[in-house]
C-alpha cells in the first residue's frame, strides 16, 4: 500500500490502555512510510475545525510520529484528549459555521423537546481536506454508533472497542475492563480493614449505568453479592441476605457491589443534570440511597464507597495493556488490507476482526440466566468448562 494517510481519535471516558493502541498504530504506519495525524478531543475534532483558524488547527490536528509518541503507552489516559460529541446530533453549532444550513430533527425524551443538527457533512469535509485515508475511532459503543454512521457514509473506518463498563456489542472485552476490575479489588480489599473495625456494611457502587459486568466480575473475584442493572433485586431479601453474612462472619462485616444503573423493585434511580451528546443524563448514587434503607430497616451501620473514576485512571494492567497493543497493530493490519467497517474484537477468546456494531441495538448486557445467581444474589461459578477466557460471549 502506497504512502496513506492515517486518522486516529479517542471519544468518551478516558481508560488505561488508549495510549497503547495510538503508539503502535503510530510506530507500524511509521516504518511503512505512512503518515498518522491524531484528531485532538474525539468527535470534536471534526466538528469544531476550523481550517481558516490557525488556532483551531492547532487544538484539533497533531502529526503523530515515533519522537511524540514514544513514551505515551507507559501512562494511562488519552495523549490525544477525548470528549464526549456525537456530530449527528448536536445540540449547537460552532460559531464559525453558523449561517449554513445543516439537518436538523426534532427529539422528545421524558417530555422534553430538544433540536439537534447533523454535521456529518463538515466532518466528511474536514477528513477530506486533512486529506485522511483511513480513520481509527477508538472508544465505547456511542463512540462507535457515531463510527457505523461514517461507515455508511462511505468513510474508511476501523473501530476499537474501550470501556471499563466492557458493554460494546460483537467482542467479549472491552479496553479498560481488566484494569477496572484489578483496581476495584484492591480497593475493596483495603477497606475490609475499615468496614470490618466498625462492624458495618460495606456498599461500593461501581460505573455500569446500562450493562453490570463491571459490578458483576469485580463481585465475581472477591466473592461478593452483587446487583446488577439488568435484573431488579428484592430489597428485603438483599438486606436479609447481607445481614446473614454479617452475622457468619466471624469479624461482624458484609460487603456488596452495586452496579450505578442497578435498582430494585418499586425503584427507579434519580436522574440529574443535562445530558451529553448521546442523551445520558448523571444518575444519583444508588449506593446511598440502598445504604438509606439499610439503615432505616435494620439500624445497622454502612459504609459508602464510590469506586467510579478511580477505576478508570493511572496506567493498563498487563491485560488491559498486551490487548490494546494488539487491537492496535490488529487496526493497523486492517487498514494494509484495505478493510473498513470493522472492529476489532474478542470472540470465543480470540482475536477477531468484527463489523462495527449496529447503534440500534445499544450496549451488550449481561446474560442473567448462564451469568448471574437471581436467587443469591452473586455471579454464577457453575459449569465454566468450555467458555472463553472471559467467561461471556458477544
């Protein structure tokens, strides 16, 4: 393949492992003489360019080569900025594109009525002009729903899949999960000290707003109950539950994992705030208020933890940091091939290359029935022979 030019940006949280993916897509496009410009701050990058701005370009475009590159992948986060933008609706238009004529729609959610705008068209015309052959998004699945669409542009795209909440549908892992979950049994461990000196009831609340992987395998490797957004838990019988193992255990302690979208039944979790670019609004933290009825039902005393951002920061783990090199040098032989709108991926334990996700179907939930004990509330250790690595399917 002669001489191309190569885009590449991060969208949505941040997770350990990005740097990883850009360095070696960076250092292979190097050595076969092709060009790597990084898209500063995601989708944003190519909504928000302003060619007639030196400024702009500045903020948004960095050359990429192997001297700024080289130490990127020994540090956690995103060299190249992130943001959380989703060009198809956008709820404003830059300043400087204003006066031209852009798609709009009309969107009614929980009877608010809102107008976006499509900028599909400035991003085809910014990717043009940076004169960008292929592009590799990197991110979760609003990322990538926002990657289909150029896709079906007729844009040459190649997905990566990242998210601590491990959700992206066709892969069994996610950039960022084993990280997560190392970093939320460490955490959990520590404070069994804490929760075990006052004899209360720990409860940790861990990100998962739609899918409780997160929750459910840091429950499954420190052998707690857990709650998940994907089945409604009875409030009585979790407390009773937890009160049972507080009492078993010989230093007079319980703890149990709460995925942020998990409820339980005659409860829904608060919303606050205005919501992103892909209609996500901030959920109150249900741990508090399930540490409320703890207390209002048993008299016994809890402590609350919030495991979120935390699990998120610092450097990749080995696992999170050997499979963001792959999927990276896995995009970059993609693109040698000549293939577009794919993604790499996980399946039955392998590495795979996969189509882009379909945005209509929305993140990939826990399969209650093979993965979740409805009746103990824990994750299921039964009947493991045969299954992938990390015990789910796409």
């Amino acid at each position: 393949m002669p001489g191309k030019r190569i885009g590449i940006l991060t969208g949505g949280g941040d997770v350990p492992g990005l740097n990883s993916v850009i360095k070696n897509v960076v250092y292979r496009g190097a050595t076969d003489g092709h060009e790597v410009i990084g898209i500063r701050r995601g989708w944003e990058g190519l909504t928000h360019l302003n060619f007639d701005d030196v400024a702009s370009r500045s903020k948004y475009v960095l050359p990429l080569n192997k001297e700024n590159t080289r130490t990127i992948d020994r540090t956690g986060g995103t060299f190249l900025h992130t943001s959380r933008t989703n060009p198809s609706k956008m709820k404003q238009i830059p300043e400087f594109l204003k006066g031209r004529d852009f798609p709009s729609a009309q969107t009614t959610k929980k009877g608010e009525t809102s107008t976006t705008f499509d900028l599909s068209s400035q991003v085809l015309d910014n990717l043009g002009r940076l004169g960008i052959d292929y592009l590799v998004a990197i991110g979760g699945d609003d990322t990538l729903s926002y990657a289909a669409r150029l896709d079906q542009l007729g844009f040459n795209v190649i997905g990566i899949p990242k998210t601590m909440d491990n959700d992206v549908r066709n892969t069994e892992y996610c950039i960022g999960f084993s990280t997560a979950i190392s970093r939320a049994n460490d955490a959990i461990q520590r404070q069994r000290t804490t929760v075990g000196s006052h004899e209360r009831i720990g409860v940790f609340r861990v990100f998962g707003r739609d899918a409780g992987y997160t929750a459910l395998y840091t429950a499954y490797v420190t052998s707690l109950r857990c709650a998940i957004p994907e089945y409604k838990f009875n409030l009585d019988k979790m407390i009773d539950l937890l009160l049972t193992d507080k009492r078993n255990n010989p230093s007079n302690y319980a703890l149990v994992v709460l995925s942020e979208g998990a409820e339980w039944e005659g409860y829904t979790i608060r919303e606050y705030g205005e919501a992103d670019a892909f209609g996500h609004r901030k959920k109150s933290n249900v741990a508090e208020d399930f540490s409320d009825e703890i207390k209002k039902r048993s008299g016994d005393e809890t402590v609350v933890s919030d495991l979120t951002y935390d699990l998120r920061s610092g450097a990749p783990d080995f696992a999170d940091k050997l499979i963001a090199t792959t999927f990276g040098t896995m995009a970059y032989d993609a693109i040698q091939l000549h293939k577009k709108g794919l993604m790499t991926a996980i399946v039955e334990g392998k590495y795979a290359m996969v189509q882009i996700p379909d945005p209509k179907l929305g993140p990939r939930h826990v399969d209650v029935a093979s993965m979740f004990n409805v009746d103990r509330y824990r994750p299921s250790y039964s009947h493991k022979d045969g299954m992938p690595l990390f015990l789910t399917r796409p």
